[in-house]
C-alpha cells in the first residue's frame, strides 16, 4: 500500500473529468464489486483449480471430502493441496495488485515504472517460496514442499488474470472515447444543490467543482 504512493500517473489521467468530492467517493460500491464480484471471484476459481491439480487429492475428496484422514499419502496430498492453495493466491494478489497500477491504460504501454512496487512483488514472492520451502514455516502455515511442476503451474493464473484485466480496459477505454460509458451519475437535482449551498465554506469549492464537470454528466464511474 505504501509502494502505491510512488506510482507515477497514467497517460491520459489529467486528460478525465475530475471526481466530484460530494457524488463520487473514494470507496463507492463499485470498488466493492471489483473488489468481491469480480477480482476475488476470479482469485478463488484459480486457487481451486489449482488446488485440484495435486495427483489424487480429487479422487480423495470425492471418497472421504473433508476428512477424517488416515493415511500418510492422503494427508500429504492434502496439505499439498493446501500449499498450492496458499501459492496461487499469492500470485493472484500480485495480478491484481499489477493490474489496478493502471485503470484504463494497457500495461503494455505503462510498464512496470514504479520501483518501490516491484521490490514490493519480489518481496512477497520471497516470504511465499520462504514459507513453502522452509521447514520452520510449514508449521505455521500448514504448508509443505512443493515440486516444481506445480510450483509453476499458477503462474498461468497469474497471466490470466492480467490477460483479463487488459481486455476490461480495453473494453472501457474504447467506451470512454466514444462517450458510451454507461455507468455515470446525471447531474446533480436542484434539492442537492440547495443543500450543499448550505454548508457553508465547502459550498464555494462544490460550485466551483461542479463547474468544471460541465456537461450533463459528472465524472464516469466505470
């Protein structure tokens, strides 16, 4: 979260109305659908098929679920399982944590430009392959050693999840640019108007901001 101060600005982003501080907030709901709707949803499917990829552990659960488990090969494969579970969450966090560097702009034209960020992913790398590796964390962490086949395999979620996040900002550039964007808040009601006149020293810079929105339209939400 800090490394994001450092995060130089995209192209195009003085180029877009400003966010209307009264309609428009930091945290709205549409922070929540990308957050749990979306981002999350797509970091679970790929821990879960990735978690399945361990030899056996789908026939061990359709046979026993969620245990008990008795055999040492069954609680192998399981805490396998879990491993792999734990390692392609890590990589889905630095997915999306790569791809809300931008909002509209492609990565392949931003880049990676912020330095502190990217010691940031190589850190989290490091205390992942740590806790996977290293004895003393399997404990804690109910890990265990991983072979290198499926040590790589959610690099594919990874990719995926970046490869998904270029064609929604693709998609929504494309409509920003032909002004068919559909999710933005029409103009403010006179009943709100009236209201924000009344608070005093914020109704002057509220005015002003609304001013600059112009239009019918106040700042896109999508």
């Amino acid at each position: 979260a800090i490394a994001y101060a450092f995060q130089p600005a995209e192209s195009k982003l003085m180029a877009r109305a400003p966010r209307h501080p009264r309609l428009v907030k930091l945290a709205d709901w549409g922070v929540g659908v990308y957050s749990y709707c979306y981002i999350g949803v797509l970091q679970c499917f790929f821990c879960w098929v990735m978690f399945f990829q361990v030899p056996t552990l789908y026939d061990i659960w359709q046979e026993k679920g969620t245990g008990p488990y008795h055999s040492a090969a069954d609680k192998q494969a399981v805490l396998s399982g879990k491993t792999i579970y734990y390692w392609t969450l890590v990589l889905g966090q630095i997915a999306a944590a790569v791809s809300t560097t931008t909002e509209r702009q492609s990565l392949f034209t931003y880049g990676f430009p912020n330095m502190m960020l990217n010691i940031a992913f190589a850190g989290e790398v490091a205390l992942g392959l740590v806790s996977i590796y290293c004895g003393f964390m399997h404990g804690p962490f109910d890990t265990t050693k991983l072979p290198m086949d499926l040590l790589l395999k959610p690099i594919a979620a990874l990719v995926v999840i970046c490869l998904i996040e270029e064609v929604r900002k693709f998609i929504f550039r494309s409509l920003e640019e032909k002004g068919k964007c559909a999710w933005c808040l029409e103009v403010a009601s006179p009943e709100l108007d009236d209201s924000a006149s009344e608070d005093g020293s914020s109704s002057a810079s509220d005015s002003q901001t609304d001013s600059e929105v112009g239009g019918n339209k106040h700042p896109l939400l999508c």
